[in-house]
C-alpha cells in the first residue's frame, strides 16, 4: 500500500455501530488469539455515544481504515480511573476504550494517530488523564500506546477473567 494516500479523520455518530461492528469482528478473524481483544456488542459501543466522548474514525484514500473510541464513562463500572490507586475522581478520566485499524491498513501509524486525537479531544473536554487496558500479549498496542505517553501502570483482571495491562496518560 502506498503511504502516499490521503489520511483523514470523521466523528462517527450512532448509526456508525454496524459499520464498527463489522470491523471488529474483521479484526477477530486475523487473531492469533482471541484474548487479545475485547469482543464489544451494540450495547457496548451505544453508550459511548455520549457528550463527551468521541468516536473517531480514520480514513487512508476515502476507504475506511480503522476506527477509536474515548469513553467518558464518569461513574459507570466500565470507567478504568476505578482500577487506579486511591483515585477519588474517576469522572475526571476518561478511557481510550478501544482503537482497530483494519489488517490492510496496519503499519501506517494509525492507531497512534487515534490514540493521540483521542487524547486531544480528552484534554479540551478537560479531562485529567486517560486510561486504556491492553492484552500482555499485544505488543503492538502496548508500544503505541507507550510511544504515545502512556505509562504501565498495573496488571488486572478485566472482561471476565481476561489479564489486561492499565495504561494511563496524565493530560491537564
């Protein structure tokens, strides 16, 4: 693929889920291991269609090539700022809940490229920080993440008893 082909981005809006849905499970069928990602449903992706959240998608030549999403989860169980020691605030932080970029499109830098406009949008809505749990066996996506000023924080139990590592990013 040539690395020539305009990239741009589009906020998505609800009537976007099967469209997501469909890149999920593309993604799946590429897994090694299917512990590598979380299975989302409809209801998953509905709720983080909200003020200030954000669900971004990236486009390379006018094809869809991914997609992120930042969850503004204040007090809902799924809000990561719970997983952190002594946060008293989690509707302060908001999660870079998940970011696919389509197999064909992989080794652009996308899924930076989301992480980090996802992280913008997180600090002009005023959020303190983000958080986003990945597999200890995704490598790529630990190292974007990293690259992109996250920090390991910890090791937890998430998603039914799948291990995930928590990254956080202090943004204000």
């Amino acid at each position: 693929m040539e690395n020539t082909k305009e990239i741009t981005l589009k906020k998505l809006e609800k009537d976007s889920i099967p469209l997501l849905l469909e890149i999920q499970e593309e993604a799946f069928r590429v897994l090694d291991d299917p512990d590598l990602l979380r299975r989302n449903t409809y209801e998953t992706f509905e709720v983080c269609f909200n003020e200030k959240s954000l669900v971004l998608a990236v486009y390379v030549g006018g094809e869809i090539a991914g997609f992120g999403i930042l969850y503004a989860a204040g007090k809902d169980k799924e809000n990561l700022a719970y997983s952190l020691d002594g946060c008293d605030d989690v509707e302060n932080y908001a999660n870079v809940k998940l970011t696919i970029v389509r197999p064909a499109f992989r080794g652009l830098g996308l899924q930076r490229l989301l992480i980090d406009k996802l992280c913008e949008h997180a600090a002009a809505e005023g959020f303190l920080g983000a958080l986003s749990t990945v597999s200890p066996k995704n490598n790529f996506s630990s190292n974007n993440l990293s690259k992109c000023g996250f920090e390991a924080v910890k090791t937890l139990v998430k998603y039914g008893g799948m291990s995930r590592i928590l990254f956080y990013k202090k943004l204000n």
